[in-house]
C-alpha cells in the first residue's frame, strides 16, 4: 500500500514539473485552486 502511495505521489510530482515546463503552470495552478476551493467547502 505504501508503495503505490509513494509511486502516484512521485507521478504526480513528475506531472507538475512538465506542466510547469511546458505549460507556465496553467494545469498546475488550477488543479490546485480546485483543491483549495474543495477544502475550504468542507470547512465551513
């Protein structure tokens, strides 16, 4: 189990990377604004 966590965190890390090479960081940011806004909504 510990495996597969540390291999999608590793692909995912991979896939920021390219996205900020290739892309500005477009994915990137707005993934992580979409994220951000599903905290917040658990939050209350």
């Amino acid at each position: 189990m510990f495996k597969g966590f540390v291999i999608a965190v590793l692909l995912m890390l991979g896939a920021s990377q390219l996205d900020q090479y290739f892309c500005n960081g477009r994915y990137t940011d707005g993934t992580m604004s979409m994220l951000r806004q599903i905290r917040h909504s658990f939050r209350s």
